[in-house]
C-alpha cells in the first residue's frame, strides 16, 4: 500500500553524525593500517639489508684474511729479497774484498767459495811472495790456513790455498755458499783470460 | 536483512505535521516492534519551520535514524476523481501537472506538483517522508461507512475541508474547499445582523423532528407549496430509516465531550456550511457527476466545530449529520504506518 504522493527517504544507520564517525575512525584505522604495513616493509627491508651487510661483511673479511695473507706472503718476500740483497752485497763485497787480497804478482786460476771456506788455485813466482803477500791478509781472516805448492812449466809454483772458518763465522758465510758455483765458474773463466 | 535487524534495534519515530492557518500541530509517536512507546503532541504558532518546532522534531529524530515525517496535504490545488482509469480521469480533471494515485483501483486522488515541490521546499530543513491527501484520511476514517452506505463525507481541517460524495465505496463526487480562499475573496463574511437574520431564516424553515404527525404534516403543506415531493406518511417513513441510528448513539456521547472543546465561531461554521451547499449544488447540478440524492453526511471534525454547523446542514439541507471527532495527527500516524508497512 502507497498512499503519499512521494516515496520515503532511505534511511541509513549512516547518519551525518555515524558518517563523521565513520571517516574518523576509517582514516584512523587507515594510518594506523598504513603505519603497520610500513613498519613491516621497513623491517623486512632492514632484515635484507642485515644478511646483505652480514654476508658482505663476511666477504670482506674474507678478502681481508687473503689480502693478510698475501701482505705476510709480500712482506716474506720482501724480507726474503732483503735478505738476498744483503747477502748479495755482502757476497759482492767478500769477493771484491778477496779480489783486493790477491797481489799483483800473484795470478788466481780458480777461487772456490766453500760453505766455511775458500779455496784458492794460482801461480806464484815463488813461495815467499805468496806467504808474505797472500797467506799472511788470508790468515788474519779465516781460521784455519793449509797451502800447499807445486812447480808450473815455466818454474813458477802453483797453489793451493785452502782456508776454513771455524762454525761462529759460519752463519755470515752461508748465503756466500749459495753462490759459489757461479762464482767458481766465473773465476775460472777469469783466470782463462 | 541488515536493515530488518537494524530497525529492531531502533526505535521507530513517527512525525505528524498538521499545519493550518496560523498554526502547525506536530504529532510524533514512538515505535518499537511491540508497539507504541510513547506520543507527544505539540502545537507551534507558524504554517512554516520554525526554530521551536524544528529543535522539537530533532530532539525526537535525532535519537534514531528510521524517523519518518509526514504531512497532510493542505494545497488548494488537490481533489479527488472518482476514476482510476487514464482515459476518464481527463473528463474531470487535467492532471498533467498534477501528483496523482489511486486509491484501491477505485477513484483517483491528486494535487498539484508544483505544491508537492512547494511543501518539500519548506521541510527542507527537517525533511518529508510522507505528503497525504485529506481524502485517503478521511477514507481511511470512514472506512466502515464508506463500503456500506450511500452518503457525503466531509473532513474539516483548519481553514479547509476535504467534501467527498461516497456510494457504497464508489465515488461519485470529491471537492477540497480552502477556506482562505473564500476569506480572501471577502464574499461570506457575516456579521452578528446576518447571524440573526440566519437565525431567523431557519426558525421559518422547516424543522424535520417537529413533524411528528399528520397534523403538522398539513399545517407544513398548508405554508409550502412545494412540499409535494414528500407526500406521503410512507416516504416519511424511509426518510427517517435512511438514518443511521448506531452512529447517532456514537455521536451524542462524543458531543458531551465535545460540547466543553467547542470554540469555533459562528462565523467559520457558516462559512463551512456556504462552501459545503455550494458544492452540493455542483454535486447535484453539473452533469459530469453522477447525482445520487445525498441523504446522510459524515463529518469527521479535525478542528472542534460547533453544533451550528450540524444544525445548517439539518436544517436547511435536509441532511442527517453525524459528527465524529476525529484526530488529524494520529489518523495521518495510522496511514503512515500503513504505508509503512
């Protein structure tokens, strides 16, 4: 049945004031909503970015373990060429050292450096020459001294000289030792000339 | 289903507005599925929204949002039409400007659009739900008259009346008379020389409970002339069948209560009973109407008139009248819930 000339307004729980109410608590549980779901990405980000920096920080020190080790490897060398240089220059230096000992009038044929010795092939005009003029600067340096002669063609002596360190000196002497063999090759070829 | 659920949760606010010349009756009634709470009835001395009424109305409205506010429609322009039918309602009445609904497929009711607009514009502020025609409240009122008798109801409203003209629920006949109108027009004021002389008039007519036996029944024919037509003790004896005594018992105790309410002017009831002549004789002499001869009208009395008007109609119109008291607010609260439901 429908007697008014008009049809009645809808009604609504939604009045002005529910509206009001409505959109106050809406936009509230809206923020409160936005926040939440914002603080969930942030933390999911920040647990990313946590293992990101945990596993580069493990790569990192991983690469530092192998840059440690290559520096201690570099500085060994480093040490090691430093070593090799000293010993090198004092090598140079023995040699040249023992060159300056030889006099003039004494010829050398072959010099053997030994681990704590050296030995010495030459000739000689005679054995004095080679007791005054050799044998006396090689017994000031080693220990132990043994000479022995033979007579040359041309009625010169020829050596041998053979000189020892007794085992203090050895330490300093055995960087020398790596190098004898060169040296007694290069000696030879000298004495050929 | 929510909006089954959410109405038993709330109550229910029903809002009647009557409005009249100078003042506005609001009705409101309160609702829960058990029926009625509570109702209050208050009176503002406005036609429109006043301040006063439209604080009184949100404070009853405010406490749930299934209130529903209805109005009595009071335009001059509305009428009803005996038809349902499109092709006939054009007979009586052009009604493209006008709202129109008919009333159970058997007559039209109808106002003007412009004042359906007119009174959505002044309860803008407070809203309406409802616009009703004085014609389905006064056939609601009369519905158990209305289906059973041949007679004229007549709804008086302050400064109107809703006249209809109903046959066995059939209507023959329906006019709204605004008496502002006729106010305006200046044409029925009376003053009390008039009313004396009305008076007068009718102490001359004839007097239908003074003739009580053939006696007077000559003496009667010896001063008409044109008493012909009821010239015979039979006919006399239908016309005094033709009342309706169940509602005369009805009536004469509402009128001892009435008696003490009873302050409308001599003047108003005159002017009711002019208006209520002159559209009898539309009624009995325009041949778009099919003419019945009226022999009883129910009025249903909204304002308190006084027993003069009663007495006109007997006495010059030859009409047995009953007057029911009828409460505008609460009937308009009846068809809303109706209309609810």
């Amino acid at each position: 049945m429908m007697y008014s000339y008009i049809k009645p307004r809808k009604k609504s729980l939604f009045t002005p004031e529910m509206q009001l109410l409505s959109i106050f608590f809406g936009i509230t549980i809206f923020m409160l909503l936005g926040t939440y779901l914002f603080l969930l990405f942030k933390d999911y980000r920040f647990t990313q970015d946590r293992s990101e920096i945990i596993e580069l920080r493990e790569a990192t020190s991983m690469e530092i373990d192998l840059i440690q080790k290559s520096i201690i490897s570099i500085e060994e060398e480093k040490v090691l060429s430093e070593t090799v240089f000293t010993k090198n220059t004092v090598l140079k230096d023995s040699i040249a050292n023992m060159f300056d000992l030889v006099p003039q009038r004494i010829t050398l044929s072959e010099a053997k450096l030994l681990e704590n010795g050296l030995v010495l092939y030459g000739v000689t005009p005679n054995k004095d020459i080679y007791n005054f003029m050799l044998q006396a600067p090689l017994r000031s340096i080693f220990h132990r001294t043994y000479s022995s002669f033979y007579p040359a063609e041309n009625g010169w002596l020829h050596f041998v000289s053979t000189n020892y360190v007794d085992k203090e000196e050895e330490i300093i002497m055995k960087p020398i030792d790596e190098e004898t063999q060169e040296d007694d090759a290069k000696e030879e070829i000298e004495d050929e000339e | 289903m929510f909006t089954k659920l959410y109405e038993r949760l709330y109550v229910k606010v029903l809002v009647s507005i009557i409005t009249g010349y100078k003042k506005t009756t609001v009705y409101i009634e309160i609702l829960n599925k058990s029926g009625i709470l509570n109702s209050y009835e208050e009176e503002f001395d406005t036609k429109y929204v006043s301040i006063e009424m439209y604080e009184y109305i949100m404070s009853y409205t405010k406490e749930t949002p299934y209130f529903y506010i209805s109005i009595l429609d009071s335009s001059p322009s509305q009428g009803a039409i005996g038809t349902c039918s499109k092709h006939k309602v054009g007979y009586f009445e052009d009604l493209s400007a006008s709202e129109y609904k008919c009333y159970k497929d058997r007559w039209t009711y109808y106002t003007a659009k412009t004042d359906v607009y007119a009174i959505e514009k002044v309860y803008e502020k407070i809203g309406v739900d409802f616009i009703f025609s004085p014609f389905v409240l006064l056939a609601n009122f009369f519905k158990d008259k209305i289906d059973t008798h041949l007679a004229m109801f007549i709804l008086i409203q302050e400064g109107s009346l809703a006249l209809s003209v109903f046959n066995k629920s059939e209507l023959l006949y329906a006019n709204y008379l605004d008496m502002e109108i006729e106010i305006a027009s200046d044409e029925l004021l009376i003053d009390d020389n008039d009313i004396a002389q009305i008076e007068k008039e009718m102490q001359e007519s004839i007097d239908l409970d003074d003739i009580a036996s053939l006696d007077d029944l000559d003496e009667i024919d010896d001063n008409f002339g044109d008493i012909a037509d009821l010239d015979s003790i039979d006919e006399l004896d239908d016309f005094d069948e033709a009342k309706d005594i169940e509602e005369e018992l009805a009536e004469n105790e509402d009128m001892q209560d009435y008696s003490t309410r009873n302050t409308e002017s001599i003047n108003e009831d005159y002017k009711r009973f002019s208006l209520i002549q002159s559209a009898v004789n539309i009624f009995y002499k325009d041949e778009k109407f099919e003419s019945e001869f009226i022999e009883n009208v129910y009025i249903g009395d909204g304002v308190g008139v006084s027993g003069d008007l009663k007495k006109y109609l007997e006495e010059e119109m030859f009409l047995n009248v009953y007057v029911r008291h009828v409460d505008l607010a609460s009937e308009l609260c009846a068809i809303t819930k109706m209309d609810l439901a």
